[in-house]
C-alpha cells in the first residue's frame, strides 16, 4: 500500500526466513526416512512371521508343467480355447477357398474392406 493512504501502517522487508525453511524441509525428510524405515521394518516382521524359516524353496522348484491336464500357471499359458481364437484369427486374416466349385474365395477383412471402399457396394 502507499504511505500517503495509510500513514500508520508499517511495511515489513519481504524476506522469508531461511532457517525456518531449512528446519521445515529437514523435518519433512527425517518424517519420510521415518515412515521408509517402518515400512522396512513391517514388512520383515510380516515376513518373518509368514515364512519362519528365511527359506525360499520355490526357487528350485523348476519350470511349471501339465498335472492332470490342468496347467499350473493358468494366465501364462495357453489353454485350448485361446488356441481356438488364435487360429481363428488367422483363418480370418488369410486367403481361403470356401467352394472351389462355384469359385467363392474368404479374404481378409481388412482387404474386402479395400476392395469395397474402391469399388463401392456389389
């Protein structure tokens, strides 16, 4: 504000202090450490309590394989339906004949779609 408005009113220097800056962002980086080494410290307490022993057998378990015709990794692998879309996917994105005799042949989607775009409809 200008003095001649108001004559009482003093104006302070804009500086902002550095140390309570400094001692702000020293307290927010011992709280983050803080909660970084609790963290810590939960999960091996969790760990601990869930696998006693400290041991990882799993590791020498080796690949997974077919039990009972059952895949033991059930996302990983695929089953027979993801086969069947697979191959349907590729019959649908090739060249076929579907009667020899009156001469009708299957293509692709993305090529009738061309085709039908530069001859227009039938």
């Amino acid at each position: 504000m200008d003095e001649t408005h108001f004559p009482k009113v003093q104006q302070e220097d804009d500086r902002l202090p550095a140390a309570t800056i400094l001692l702000v962002f020293a307290f927010v980086g011992l709280v983050g450490v803080l909660l970084v080494v609790w963290a810590w410290y939960g999960l091996e307490k969790r760990e601990s309590a869930l696998r006693p022993s400290g041991a990882f057998p799993e590791r020498e378990l080796g690949p997974r394989h077919t039990v009972h015709d059952d895949l033991e990794n059930i996302y990983g692998d695929m089953g027979p339906g993801q086969r069947l879309n697979e191959e349907k996917r590729r019959l649908l994105q090739s060249f076929q004949w579907t009667d020899r005799a009156r001469r009708l042949v299957a293509i692709p989607i993305d090529d009738a779609v061309d085709l039908m775009l530069e001859r227009g409809p039938p």
